[in-house]
C-alpha cells in the first residue's frame, strides 16, 4: 500500500514518514522517545541499543493508578485533528496507528504498554493483574483479572467477557485486526477459524483444553507452540474484554462497549468522533490511563499541511489539539523548526517502521549481483527524497532501533557511505560477470516515488546496472509487488514490528514457508537454514536471551542472502497546541500517547 492513503497499518505496513507529501510515518522507537518536546539532531537510537528500554513488569508495576502527571489539570476539550477518517473502533478490527492511539482512550486489554518520562517501556497487567504467567515450557499462559474493573454501564469486567472478545475474533467478519492468539490457539493463516466458524454466536465455545475460563477472574491459553512474546501479543487492543449483550457484531464498529476512561459520545462516521468521560471507569485499576480532559472531539479531513498550518498559528481552539498521527507536513519542517515556541510542544521520534528496497531472489539468483545492489544503493538520498532528516534515518540493518536488542550493526557501510558505494558494485558485478546487468525496477506512481526512483536509476547505472523503469498505479502497487512471480526485479517494500521484539519482523519478511501471493516476504527468500533458525528462536523461551538471536540472524540474512537492503528508519515528527500539557510520544504504536494529556 505505497504511498499509503490511510495511516500506517502495523504489519506489511507500507508508510513512510513523509511519503507522498507527508504519509504518515509507521514507527520504530528510539533511544526512549517520550515526547520530552526535545528535538534530537541526530537520530534516536543511531549509535545506541534499545536493549534496556523494553522489560516485563512485575504486579506492582501493573497496579493503578498511573502516575500523576506533574502539573496537570482536570477539565477542558481535547481537539484531534487528523487526516483519515478511522477505519474501526472496534477493537477486533484494530491495526492501523492513529485507531491504535485512539482506542487506547476507550478500550483495555488482557496487558498493555506502561511508558515512563524517559521513554522506557514496560509490559504490565492492564485488565489482568500482570504480565501472566507461563507453564509447560511456554506453552500455556494464565492470566488474572483485576479487581473493580467495570464497563460503561458499572457491569464488572468477568473472565467470560474476555472470552467472548477473544471467540469474536474467529466470526468471519473479524478480518482487519491482529490475529496472533487465535492462531496460535486454532491454526494458522485463515486455518484457526475452522474451530469456531460463526464465532461464539451460536452458543458454541473452544474446547477448555484450548481456551480456559475456570472462573470469573482466570483465563487460560493452551497454546500449540511455545510463544514466549505472549505478554506482547495480549496487548493487542483485540484481546480485551467485549460485553455479550453489547456485541453488535459488525456494528460493533460504531459504538464498542467502554472499558477505559473515555467512551463514545457521538459518532459521525467519515466526519468526527467525541469521546466522552467513562464514569464507571476506576483509576485504581488502571496503571497507564488518566482521565484530565472531560472529552476529546475528533475530527477528520485535515491534510498534514492543514493541521501543521493550525498548530504553527496556534490561535483559539487549536490551542487545545493535537494530532493522534498526521505528522508535520515536509515541506513546512524548515519553518516548524525555525519558529521557537515550538520547542516545547514538538518531538522527532524513530518508529518501529523501516523502508526497504527488496531483491526479487526468484529472478536475481546470484548473490554478488544483490550485494552490488545493496552497494549501490543511495539511502540518504532516497530518504531526502521522503522529507529529509525529521522523515527518518539512514537504515544500517534490517530492524529498526525500535526493537529490543537493537544493535547498530552496519554491513553496508550505509552510515559513511549514504549515497551508496558504486564502485564496491561495479567490483562485485564484474567478479560476477554481470556488468550491465538489467535491472527491472518498480515503483509506485507518486511524487514522491517518481523523485525516488530518478535518484536509484542514476545511482543503479554508476554501478554498472541497466534500469528498466516499471511504474505502477499506487493503488494496486502493493497488490503487483506481493505476487509471487511479479515481473519486477527491486521495488519498495516496508515494514512494522507489532511489537519491540523481532519475532513479529524476521519470520514474516524472510521464512521461506511464507512466500506466497499476498504475503510479506517481499523478497521471496527460500532457505532451509534460516527457516530453521527462525524455529529455533521461537522456540527460546526468554524474549530477552531470543533478541540478540534474531539481530544476528538477521545480519545473517542481510549479508550472506541480500533478498533486499534496509534504506531507513522512519520517524515522526509531531507539532500540538501550546496549552496542552502532557502530551508524549508511545514508542511502541509510534504515534502520541493520550492517555496523560490535559488542558492546562
């Protein structure tokens, strides 16, 4: 989906930063974001590892309620302005940035994201009263329920609704959101759904040896394979809790069941969206949301120039917004960065995103010719072409520092040599024997990318390379570059991590059991080693002891296979109104974190 017409989906996430007149960037995180309103010159994470920024936090890290937010205020409307109209509210369909900044205000799930003034991230109990807890080699999960959680109507919050939001996963008409835990639980790809077919609508349940709710306040997960990563995976927004008698099924997607600090008020779909108090909403129970502003009035239809044009003036009402996800438009960043009073009411921040440039292996079947390619390859001048410096940094290796574990390793030497190596290449294609080597190459047809595609065919043909130029609808370029037997030799390809662990990037872009239409393995790499080795991870039952596993895998794959070169790491650039307070950035989602805003 390049350039995107939406913000950025999590996974075979197709955004970059500032595509296309400032598409929205996916995220990678940095050395801690936080939204301290400090600019970073240089790029978070660039020489750093994130290793110490992600942990598992303990029960008392998982209690309520959050912090207190130093000087905030109770009261006041909150303005968001973005430019998509949401896709979902419904949790189970929710993958997109800017729904998953906006769900965390009305929706909990079984564990979430607790993110300190330094940016450090822990996984904590949010409905649950931890983390969970492991047994059978990591194949079982268990998880308990806090005390005093209520939906929006003071109902208590039981095992047997959490249950159902995960069974309403498997109805036919869940298709947009993560699907990790019932497949984990039921078989993969669209397999899991033969468990339960019509969901739990038919007064039909999974089998106890699959999912367990022996009481009100204990869920169970039983699953095939051990997953280490589950406390990621039930931070999801689809793995919370959804009232039964609640459960419009598709219309669910207009009026999801509060069980956060906010609900819905009003809904227009396509034009707006207020939020309103949740008053049965007990802060004792939640270590991660506040509940400053009385609303949050959403509305739909500004362009990133229209909202960064709104917080540059900073007059009336737009004093009080901000924006979930549009980024600060390319070509107003000289003025947003040269105007002072913004210093304190912006931050630039690494996402858990990265743009890649993918090698088709079934056609380019020598090595040397792909590593000339990746030589050759202009990063900082792709990335100039996408807005520059606020719009992302130069990619060393294919994770983003997002990632726990992170290590700037640099095979390429991209970080000294931005406008590629053309003479490397020209070396590796004549040992090849392959100079002037055609190179069939596509890309979408945007601005932005027609721009991008001039610099690569220039740098391509320095390297001795002959470009054939392919330009695709944008519609369906995402559609053209996931067939398997495309005629395309490189294309842009991007991705972003569900989670800061490298389980939900490696598998999915390089596994060899996964090249199939429609799927992410851009490249189509095939090798049984790497398939093995990506099992051999999975299978460690510590995230911590697997991170610096799948860097060197990784690495591995990037300098011996080259399906493709990293180009950058996108980042977010963010501009609010000055009488906001308590705005930062969530390094996981790569968006602004609400849930401690208030008007001052």
């Amino acid at each position: 989906m390049t350039p995107r017409t939406r913000t950025p989906r999590r996974r075979a996430s197709f955004a970059a930063t500032a595509l296309a007149a400032g598409a929205l960037v996916l995220a990678a995180c940095s050395d801690g974001g936080g939204g301290s309103g400090k600019d970073k010159d240089s790029g978070p994470g660039d020489d750093k590892t994130t290793a110490s920024n992600y942990s598992i936090g303990t029960k008392a890290d998982s209690a309520g309620p959050a912090p207190e937010v130093p000087g905030a205020k109770k009261g006041g409307t909150v303005g968001v302005l973005q430019r998509d109209a949401f896709n979902h509210l419904d949790p189970g369909q929710i993958y997109y940035a800017d729904v998953l900044a906006n769900q965390m205000l009305y929706n909990r799930s079984l564990t979430s994201y607790k993110v300190d003034d330094k940016g450090r991230v822990k996984v904590v109990g949010d409905l649950a009263t931890d983390a969970g807890t492991a047994s059978d080699g990591g194949k079982t999960w268990k998880f308990t329920l806090k005390d005093g959680l209520k939906f929006e109507d003071g109902s208590p919050i039981t095992a047997k609704d959490v249950r159902w939001g995960i069974e309403r996963l498997y109805a036919p008409f869940e298709t947009d959101g993560p699907l990790y835990i019932p497949q984990w639980l039921s078989g993969d790809g669209n397999d899991f759904r033969k468990a339960l077919p019509d969901g739990p609508y038919n007064g039909k349940h999974l089998p106890s040896s699959v999912l367990d709710t022996p009481d009100d306040k204990t869920i169970i997960f039983h699953f095939r394979q051990p997953h280490a990563d589950t406390p990621f995976a039930t931070a999801m927004p689809n793995i919370g809790a959804v009232k039964q008698a609640k459960d419009t099924k598709q219309k669910y997607d207009n009026a999801p069941f509060s069980s956060g600090p906010y609900k819905v008020g009003t809904y227009k779909v396509g034009k707006s969206l207020t939020l309103v108090k949740n008053e049965n909403w007990d802060p004792k129970t939640d270590p991660i949301r506040h509940q400053y502003a009385d609303r949050f009035e959403i509305s739909f239809g500004h362009q990133f120039a229209d909202s960064t044009r709104r917080f540059l003036a900073d007059q009336g009402g737009d004093k009080n917004a901000l924006s979930f996800s549009n980024a600060v438009a390319p070509e107003m960043t000289e003025k947003v960065l040269k105007q002072t009073d913004t210093k304190a009411r912006r931050f630039v921040e690494i996402q858990p995103y990265v743009d890649y440039i993918s090698f088709n292996t079934d056609r380019l079947k020598d090595a040397k010719v792909r590593k000339a390619l990746a030589y050759a390859m202009p990063n900082g001048q792709i990335l100039q072409q996408n807005g520059g410096a606020t719009a992302g940094v130069v990619a060393t290796n294919y994770l983003s520092p997002a990632m726990d574990g992170y290590r700037p390793t640099d095979p390429y030497k991209k970080k000294a040599n931005p406008a590629g190596q053309p003479d490397k290449a020209k070396e590796l294609l004549k040992e090849a024997g392959k100079l002037g080597q055609e190179i069939v190459y596509a890309y979408a047809n945007t601005d932005v990318q027609q721009k991008v595609a001039v610099v690569v065919t220039q740098a391509l043909e320095r390297a001795g390379f002959t470009v054939q130029k392919k330009e695709i609808d944008s519609n369906t370029y995402r559609t053209a570059i996931a067939e398997v037997k495309n005629k395309f030799d490189i294309y842009r390809s991007s991705w972003g991590a569900d989670w800061p662990v490298s389980s939900t990037v490696v598998p999915p872009l390089f596994d060899g059991r996964q090249v199939a239409d429609g799927a992410q393995n851009y490249g189509h790499l095939k090798n049984s080693g790497v398939d093995s080795e990506i099992d051999r991870i999975n299978a460690i039952p510590d995230v911590k002891k697997a991170a610096p596993e799948w860097q060197k895998l990784a690495d591995k794959i990037l300098e011996e296979d080259v399906p493709g070169v990293p180009v950058f790491y996108n980042r977010q650039f963010s501009l609010w109104g000055s009488n906001l307070g308590g705005v930062r950035y969530h390094p996981v989602y790569g968006t602004v974190d609400p849930t401690s805003v208030y008007v001052k």
